[in-house]
C-alpha cells in the first residue's frame, strides 16, 4: 500500500493489475480523488497490453479531464459503468483498501475492446461488469483436441 500511495502521490494515479493462472484484471486508483474522473478497468486483458492502453486513457484524463473520445473511436473502445453489485465485492480491493470505503454507483467503469481484439473462442466470452449478478469465469480457449474435433464436425456438415 505504501508503493501504491507513493506512485498516486507523485502521479495522481496509480494501475492496479491482478492476475492468475486464469485470469487478469487490471484498475486504476486515484482519478476519482484528483481529477474527478471515474476509475477505469480492464478485464482479461493482457497485463502489459492492460498497461499501454490504461496508460493512454489516463493521458487524455490527466491533461482534458476526460478519457479521448478520439482515442476511444480509432480503436474501438467502449466505456460502460460497471453494475453495483461488483463494487462490494474484492474485485477492487485495492481501491477499498485505499479509501476505507466502497465504490459509489458511477465510481469506475470499465473499457471494453472490440470483439476483433479477442480469438475467434473467446469474442463471444467477453465478461462485462454492467449487470447485476456474479461474473462469468474466464473463457478457457479449447485445446488442440478440441479444436481439431470441431474443425472436422465443420467440414463433415
């Protein structure tokens, strides 16, 4: 906590990224509190590519106070507020541990990518945090097995 005060103190923000053998997520901390912006996330995103990008949003927050609507057109983000129901989880931990509270409805919203930024398997796996209820477990891509399988169930049809 003391590496995530010191780099908002310098920064006036700071990027959070959990991961896992399934699984990575990726938040900012401190846009809420100096430029009166919502936090941003990204889910199941690369950690480095999470960091280009967040890195690039948080530019235009910084110097305009708000994320670049050109940059979010020529790449084809979206920005959709994330549902209630995942601010009281520990999916942003940090964060609450940070401000001894949780997220207010409108706090952090997440940046989702075009669906021709993900494997034709997993486009249609995207986990939104928008509504209500638990997320989805990450798409788990199909092994050569499988794949194999479903390209000659295509052929046969």
């Amino acid at each position: 906590m003391q590496a995530l005060d010191l780099q908002i103190r310098v920064h006036g923000w700071a990027l959070v990224q959990v991961t896992s053998d399934t699984e990575s997520w990726s938040y900012t901390v401190g846009l809420l509190e100096h430029f009166d912006h919502p936090e941003l996330t990204l889910i199941d995103v690369d950690p480095d590519d999470a960091a280009t990008l967040m890195t690039a949003l948080v530019e235009g927050v910084v110097t305009k106070g708000q994320v670049s609507p050109w940059l979010l057109r020529s790449n084809g983000l979206q920005c959709i507020e994330v549902h209630p129901d995942h601010l009281h989880g520990d999916l942003f931990g940090r964060w609450s541990g940070r401000y001894g509270c949780l997220m207010r409805p409108g706090d952090m919203v997440q940046v989702l990518l075009p669906p021709e930024a993900y494997c034709e398997c997993h486009a249609p796996a995207v986990r939104r945090l928008d509504s209500p209820g638990p997320i989805a477990e990450p798409p788990v891509a199909p092994n050569r097995a499988e794949r194999r399988r479903r390209a000659r169930r295509g052929r046969a049809t």
